[in-house]
C-alpha cells in the first residue's frame, strides 16, 4: 500500500522521497543509467510504458491505478537540491517513473527547481517527456543546457490513441519539438516505444523519421518495446482484445524478462539509425555537460 505518510490531495497522493537519484533499469533503453523522478505514475496511460510495475511497490496495480493515482514526491526539488550537491558528475534523466510534465506538475511546479539545482552543480539532465507543459520552463531549460527527449513513437494517429491514449497527439508533440529548438533547447526525439508488428513496418518507420527531421530535432533515439513485469499484462491484455492473432507471435518474440530478440532488435534500430542519417539526424548519446547559471536570473 503507499506508505502512511502519503496524503491524498487534490486527486495526487503526496509522499516525501527519502532519496530522489535512482538507478535506471537497464531495459529502459536510455542512455542514462541514473534518474530524477518527482512523480510516479502517469495521466498519459500509455499502454507500453515500462514504469508501471513500480506502482505494485506502492500497493497499487500496474494498470488502472498507474493511470490514475499519481504519486507526488512534495520534498522532490528540496531532496534533490542537497543530493545532487554530492552527486559524482553523471548524467541524469528526469521523469523516467512518470512525465514530468504531466498535470502533476502543473500543480506542483516542481521540475524549474530541479533543472536549477542541477545546473547550480553542473551535472547534466535529459528532461524525458511528451507534454507542451515543457514550454513553461522554455528558458530556463535553454539558458542549463538542459536536454529534452520528446517522446513519439510513431505518426500514426490511430494507434497513437490506443496505446497512448492520455497522452497529446503525434502532431502535436512534433510541434513541441520545433518549438523547443527553435527556443534554443537541445532537443532530440526518443522515438519508442516501436511496437513489433504494429509501428515497424518500413513505411511506418520511414513516415516518423521523416516528419521528426521535418520538426527540427537534433537526433532520434530509438528503443523497441520492452515487457518487464507489469507491463507484459496490461500490454498483452490489451493486444489481445484489440489484435489477438499478435499475441502468440509476442510470446515468442520476447523473453521472461520482457526483452524482444536481439535479432529482431537489432533490425530496427538500425533501420531506424540509417533513415534518421538520411535525413541528416546524429545518433543520439548521453547528454552534453549542463552550463553553470544564476538561478535569480532564470526563477
């Protein structure tokens, strides 16, 4: 259950985090293996996101309640400012539990304090998110060298509603990026996840490649879909109603630990790697250094 100094407020359960830098699971397929995550839970409700079994940690059910019971880490800003003080340089991402830039955060206005500590201590963030939330904090972003990873998986808008179906559209999130960029933000397009069988046909592939280069992102990172515990059942449950002739050829494309084949990995992303060159798109690595700033003048 979540733990007994969680405070129920304005629809969001409060907690306060005894520690905020966290360890990314290695098949999350980021670059960073470290992350700041003031929620936990996500409005997006998208089906493949590979956070949803930490909800059963909490007590909750990886399905429904990651959905709709979003948990606020309150002292999330106050922790990490004395944490990251004692930080050893590495990368880090934000908002691998949960985006940061869901309503939550509308509320909360937690993510400018974070970016400024982190910046204060020279350690560099990757802001992973699909949400114009974003654009509230343009400058500040700007003016860190914070990095923004926009999350599109693919532009068919079909099965953008499906799968993300809190979440805004394709068009939208492309807009975002060139608003992004356009502000001075390095931004690039985590293009995940790529769903087997129903986003990774050749043309599929070629059509979100070309309108992520069309929106002026700096780079595509793609990552296939991952099935760790948790999210193999609100998945397969979903693929299952909706396209149940998939569901045999899901089982044995992936592994118990929810892992696709390395072959069929491999493929993909270098699909994906040789059409984003095409379009004259860098691969995407771990994020540059952040640029010291003054806080007073950004908050």
């Amino acid at each position: 259950m979540i733990e007994r100094r969680s405070v129920l407020r304005g629809g969001f359960f409060e907690t306060q985090a005894r520690t905020i830098i966290e360890r990314v699971p290695d098949w999350a397929g980021i670059p960073q293996g470290w992350a700041v995550s003031p929620y936990r839970g996500c409005a997006h409700a998208c089906l493949g996101c590979v956070s949803r079994g930490g909800h059963r940690r909490l007590g909750l059910d990886a399905g429904r309640d990651f959905d709709t019971r979003v948990v606020v880490k309150a002292n999330a800003a106050a922790r990490f400012a004395r944490e990251v003080q004692r930080w050893d340089g590495q990368p880090l991402a934000v908002g691998v539990s949960g985006d940061c830039y869901q309503e939550a955060e509308r509320v909360y206005g937690l993510m400018p304090q974070i970016v400024a500590a982190a910046a204060r201590a020279g350690v560099a963030l990757t802001v992973y998110t699909k949400s114009p939330l974003v654009l509230r904090d343009v400058e500040v972003l700007a003016r860190s060298g914070t990095q923004v990873a926009v999350s599109i998986a693919s532009v068919d808008e079909r099965i953008r509603r499906a799968t993300e179906p809190g979440a805004v559209s394709s068009q939208a999130r492309l807009e975002l990026v060139s608003a992004l960029a356009q502000a001075g933000v390095a931004t690039h397009v985590l293009m995940a996840p790529v769903l087997p069988l129903l986003t990774d046909a050749g043309d599929q592939l070629a059509a979100t490649v070309r309108r992520i280069a069309a929106s002026g992102a700096a780079g595509v990172h793609p990552v296939v879909l991952r099935l760790p515990s948790g999210t193999r059942q609100w998945f397969l449950q979903w693929l299952g109603e909706r396209h149940p002739a998939l569901v045999a050829r899901y089982e044995e494309l992936y592994d118990r630990s929810g892992v696709p084949s390395a072959a069929y990995e491999e493929r993909i992303v270098g699909q994906i790697a040789q059409l984003a060159a095409s379009y004259g798109m860098a691969p995407v690595g771990a994020p540059v250094v952040a640029r010291p700033f003054d806080q007073l003048s950004l908050v």
